[in-house]
C-alpha cells in the first residue's frame, strides 16, 4: 500500500517491491521516484522494474534522475543484464554524465556476448583507450627515469 511509504523523507523507499506503489506516485508526482526505482531494481523483476526505470530517467529533477541512472546499474548488477529499453536509455544518454557509472556497471557485469553491437563496440573502444594510455604512461615514465639518469651523469 503506498500510505507504508514516507515519500516525502526518501527513508525506506529502497525497499519497495511493489511497481503498482511507484506508478502510483508517479500520477501524485512525488519527489524521491529515483530512489524508490532503486529498489525496485533490487526487489522485483527486471521486467517489472525496466518501465519505471526509464521513465525516472526522464525526471527533471538532476538528483532524481541520477538515482534512476544509478537504479538501472543495480538492474545490470543483480540480474547480469538489461532490457532493450535499459540499453537503449544508456545509449541516448551517452557515456559521460548521468550514464556513466551505470554504463560501467553494465560493461563489468553483463557478459559481453550478451551485450547489444552498440554496446560492445564502447567496450572494445574502452579497453583499447585504457591500454594506449596505460602504454603512455609508462613510456612517459621511461622517459623521465632515463632523463634524470643523464641529467645525473653531467653533474
């Protein structure tokens, strides 16, 4: 029943597990809809959650909208996958901003042969960047130790 809920404070609402609950609120227009989708990512099924996940991506409230972001991670994490509209909200949304760390949470816990094209491209493109730039680091490295050697030697 959505009166067990305290909308206003947020408290508890990480653990509802009834998506009727948040539709509910939605209609009200309650303030804390990002934090009672993370609970629904923990205690329902992807299926029922995947909606409300994507419509509190769309909230105009920033916080709110991060909480949504940070719910569809948690989906990702608990089942080892995602709707098509999960994937499809994370791909409009991009890989920086909101997206991110739940963009890295699908990457680390969806299998890979699992994952849309789309989405397997980024982490290819991902581990590519991280290895050129790991390779530049220790070139830099190299560098700066074989500098002070010479530099050493003149004195």
């Amino acid at each position: 029943m959505a009166s067990e809920w305290d909308w206003e404070s947020g408290e508890g609402l990480v653990r509802i597990d009834d998506p009727s609950d948040v539709d509910a609120a939605f209609e009200r227009g309650e303030q804390r809809l990002g934090t009672a989708v993370i609970g629904l990512a923990f205690n329902c099924a992807l299926e029922e959650a995947s909606p409300r996940i994507v419509r509190a991506m769309r909230l105009s409230d920033p916080n709110e909208r991060g909480f949504a972001f940070t719910a569809a991670g948690v989906a990702a994490r608990t089942n080892g996958a995602l709707t098509p509209e999960l994937y499809e909200a994370l791909r409009a949304e991009g890989p920086r901003g909101f997206a991110e760390d739940a963009i890295k949470d699908t990457l680390t816990f969806v299998p890979f042969r699992d994952l849309p094209t789309w989405f397997k491209w980024w982490k290819v493109r991902s581990a590519v960047r991280n290895k050129l730039a790991g390779w530049w680091l220790r070139s830099e490295d190299a560098v700066g130790d074989a500098w002070r050697v010479l530099r050493g030697r003149r004195s």
